[in-house]
C-alpha cells in the first residue's frame, strides 16, 4: 500500500471516529484515536488493517440510512480488529475490550457499550448459539465480509493479503485451510444477511470464491 492511500485510509477513520463520537455528544481520551491508528497500521497488518477498516467505512456511510446506530456500529468497526494477532483465538475478545475501555472512560452509557461490546464480539466465530446480538449485528456482518463482494482484481489483493498474514503456516496446509474457508461460504443458503447486501454482492461474492477455488 502506497503511503497516499494510507493517509486517505487514515483520513476516513479519523473522520467516521470524530462523527461517532460527535453523535453521541462524547470526548475520548484523546491518546485512543492514534493508538488505535498505529495498531491498524502494524507492518503485519495485510489485510486486517487501516485499507479493511476504510473500506467498512465507506460501506457504512452508504448504508446510513437504514442502520439503527450507526455511530455505535462506526465505532465497532473501528475497533473490530484493533487487537489481530493470526496465531491467536482472542482477537474479537480483546478488541471488545480495548473498546469497552474507551467508552467507558468517555462516560458512554453502560447499554452503549454492552451494544458496541456485542457488535464487535459478533465477528467471533465461536459465539454462543444463545448470544443476543444486537440490532446491527446484520450490518456488521455484512460490512466485516463486503470483501469477498469486491471487483475481482481488489479480491484477488485480498487473497494475497490473507496469506501474506498466514506466511507462518506451510504452503501445503495453508492451501487446505483456506480452500475449506472458501468453500464454507460457498456452502451457505446466502452469504449475506441483510436484503441490501445480497442485492449489491451475493452474486459477486460467489463468483470470487468459485474463481479461487477453480484456480486452487
């Protein structure tokens, strides 16, 4: 990534933070937006980075109108991923975390932060089956896995992206994981939740992912 389109990245969350937060009439500490920035921005960040989370972003604001709160779904996303370590299975729980401070240090109601808390715990793929998720959980979702919806050349960035974060894992392996990621999707009644997003990117986001697993 060029560091023009970082900054622009950079400048997207900066702008969607100040808006959440303005939205909610509260002040953080004014040290959490850069250090959130500088975690996005980690040199291991492929993928889970500053590009991923602009790119939520721009989904969110083009689905404004038809989001419950969208400034707690924006904060969400802001922290979704904060905390991504690939090796680790406690990423979703700790970015959860990470906002849960910052929200309560700025004095957010407690039912603000248990919502933005379960919004962010939703991307967890080992949610308990009786989880109450909130109303924007839909949107989240959808919005975390707009990627697998994009043109075929940002998806195909995308899959370089995902294994350049997986370098760690031999090649071997690495190719049989993600072929059951894949596929799994695939595999799914519909792979987006909301009627909106299924409209924009149900039949894109298939024909990625059979294009990638013909090519595996």
């Amino acid at each position: 990534m060029t560091s023009s389109t970082a900054n622009a990245d950079a400048q997207i969350f900066s702008a969607a933070w100040d808006r959440a937060w303005q939205a909610l009439g509260l002040a953080p500490a004014p040290d959490a937006l850069p250090q959130l920035l500088a975690a996005h921005s980690g040199p291991d960040r492929h993928y889970h980075g500053l590009q991923h989370i602009a790119e939520c972003l721009q989904w969110l604001e083009q689905l404004r109108p038809q989001v419950a709160r969208p400034a707690e779904l924006a904060l969400a996303l802001c922290f979704h991923d904060a905390i991504y370590d690939p090796q680790a299975k406690d990423n979703e729980l700790r970015s959860a975390q990470w906002a849960q401070a910052v929200l309560q240090s700025a004095g957010a109601q407690p039912d603000a932060v248990q919502r933005v808390d379960a919004l962010i715990m939703a991307t967890c793929h080992f949610q308990p089956a009786q989880a109450q998720l909130p109303e924007d959980s839909a949107w989240m979702l959808d919005i975390d896995l707009s990627i697998l919806g994009a043109p075929a050349a940002r998806f195909a960035q995308y899959q370089a992206q995902i294994q350049a974060e997986y370098a760690w894992v031999p090649a071997a392996d690495y190719a049989l994981r993600r072929q059951a990621a894949l596929r799994s999707f695939l595999q799914r009644p519909a792979i987006y939740q909301t009627a909106t997003m299924q409209a924009r990117l149900e039949a894109q986001a298939r024909a990625n992912l059979q294009q990638a697993l013909a090519a595996a």
